[in-house]
C-alpha cells in the first residue's frame, strides 16, 4: 500500500498541434505545430508521434499532445 508514490509516471509534453484558432499562451519547452486544417492536424500529429514514438492524447478543445513516458 505504501508504494504507490514510488510507482508513478510522469509524461512529458513533447509537442501541440493546434489549429489557428487555438490560442496558446506558453508552450513551456514543448514544440507547438499550427496545422493549416484538420486532416493536415492529424497528420503531422501521427508523423511526430511516430518518430519520437510518443503517445497522443485528443484534448476536448481539439488539439492534440504528443506525449512521452
């Protein structure tokens, strides 16, 4: 029971990739993307995670994170 803190996983933030009208105020040290539509959006995302072999998370407000374990 006492493990569970020694037992976490944290992901880091590699990259966004927005659209134009996602306003990102601090990226921090992620690199962000604007893709010019959707379909473009989809893409690069499975492009980048794919070569950092990264995972991808859909946020509600549409753009996607590329994570790294």
């Amino acid at each position: 029971m006492g493990n569970e803190s020694s037992q976490k996983q944290t992901a880091a933030i590699i990259a966004a990739v927005t659209l134009s009208n996602h306003k990102i105020l601090s990226a921090g040290e992620a690199f962000v993307l604007e893709a010019k539509d959707e379909e473009e959006q989809q893409k690069l995302t499975l492009e980048i995670a794919k070569t950092v072999k990264g995972d991808v998370t859909q946020l509600s407000n549409g753009i996607y994170l590329i994570l790294k374990s």
